[in-house]
C-alpha cells in the first residue's frame, strides 16, 4: 500500500508449472519499478514463514505482550532512563581507568587507546551477550555513535581502527589462531566482573559531554554535516551522498 496515493500493489502469478505458491511460484516479477519489495515466498524466506505462523498460532495476549517490551521511546535522544547506568560505566571504567584498560588491552592482544576499547567491549557484549543483557540497546548507541548526532557524531576513526581489530582477528582465526577472538569472549567477561566488582554507575550527561569534546579529534561525522546545495523550495537534502 502507498499511503500517500493510497494506491495497492496487486501481483498475478501466471505459470503453467507452478507446484508450491508458497515457495518459489514465478520466474519473474513484470512491472514498472517502485524500489525493492519483500519477497516472502523466496525460497530463503521460509524461516520468516514459519516465524509468522507461530505469532499467529500464540494467543493474543502473548503476541502483544511481546510487542510491548519491543516499542521503543518515543523520544529520539539517549537519556539516562534508556540506560542501564552500571552497566555503561563499567564499560566506561574498563576503557578509561589504567589499570583496567591495559588488562583489557592484554585479553584482546592489542595495543589498544581507550575510544576503541570502548566500542570493542560493547561489540563483543553483543556478540556474546544473552538476551537479558539487551533489556538497554539504548546503552550500545555508546560504541559508535549515531549518524543523527544521537547520542554524539559517528568517531570515524574509531570506527576504522574497530574494524580493524575485528579483521585482523577473523584472519587470524581463518589461519587455525583462534586465541584473538577468544579474547572478545574474555574481553566481555572482564567488563562484567567490573560491573559486579565495583560501583560503576555513570553520570550519563557527563560521558555524552566527554564524547562530544573529543568528536572532533576522532573524525566525528553525523548525516548533518554534508548537507550540499539546497533542493528547489528551500529544503536541504537529510542524508550524505553515497559517492
């Protein structure tokens, strides 16, 4: 459905040997393009299939308590409420406090300066965190930033050396030297001995404050700082040009 014409799309399968409608029933899709569609009857898409005829086989109540605990905020910011403070400040602590950093540094064999190791101990509690450790997603905006400035610009650099400590560990594992991948699951362990061990809890205003201070000296970058020329009727453009 368009919403703004409030116009349908309305497909026709026209094949003499279709067997299965649900998977794989046409050969081809015919028809003036409108951008990419969801394609649930891809042979690839059978996990969804079933996914979606297990929501619709729980009871009501399930599914919407379920969608509950998914809506998100409806404010855009990272506040201290979206944020499980101890949490982050035992991230903080590990990236920033000596003693902690360099034992942190020694489980990813790295020679690694705190910015990084700040967005590595947050990938790696994604990577093998549970689902309890996800009940904040807010808290891992903190590795890398947010393209809208929320909550501060994207550090570029950063975000390359990040890359390049996980690159450099998947071609080592690819290699039979498993150890420096091993290391984020230490890495992340470490982070939460901290956060049992010691009060950690953060001043949230004070770290985006910090964040922002060192932005530039990282190559900060959001969707707002290449604007380009303004379109016809006075609007910029709200997102940088791929190339």
């Amino acid at each position: 459905m368009n919403q703004r014409s409030g116009l349908a799309r309305r497909y026709h399968w026209h094949s003499a040997a279709v067997r299965d409608f649900t998977s794989q029933p046409h050969t081809a899709i015919v028809g003036e393009h409108q951008g990419a569609i969801m394609n649930l009857v891809d042979s690839h898409a059978e996990p969804a299939q079933r996914a979606m005829l297990a929501i619709v086989r729980e009871q009501p109540a399930a599914t919407l308590g379920t969608l509950r605990k998914l809506a998100a905020p409806a404010h855009h910011d990272v506040r201290a409420a979206d944020v499980d403070l101890k949490r982050l400040g035992a991230v903080l602590a590990t990236a920033y406090e000596r003693e902690f950093r360099d034992f942190a540094s020694l489980l990813l064999l790295e020679n690694l300066g705190p910015r990084t190791l700040q967005a590595l101990a947050l990938i790696a509690e994604v990577v093998h965190g549970t689902s309890t450790r996800f009940s904040d997603p807010a808290r891992f905006s903190f590795a890398l930033g947010g393209k809208d400035r929320h909550p501060f610009p994207v550090p570029l650099k950063t975000y390359d050396e990040s890359i390049s400590v996980l690159r450099r560990s998947l071609d080592a594992a690819k290699l039979g030297d498993s150890e420096k991948l091993q290391g984020f699951a230490r890495l992340d362990s470490f982070v939460r001995t901290v956060e049992r061990s010691c009060a950690t809890e953060v001043d949230l205003a004070a770290a985006v404050a910090h964040e922002n201070a060192i932005s530039r000296g990282l190559g900060g970058r959001s969707v707002f700082d290449d604007r380009g020329p303004r379109r016809s009727g006075g609007r910029a453009p709200r997102q940088m040009t791929l190339f």
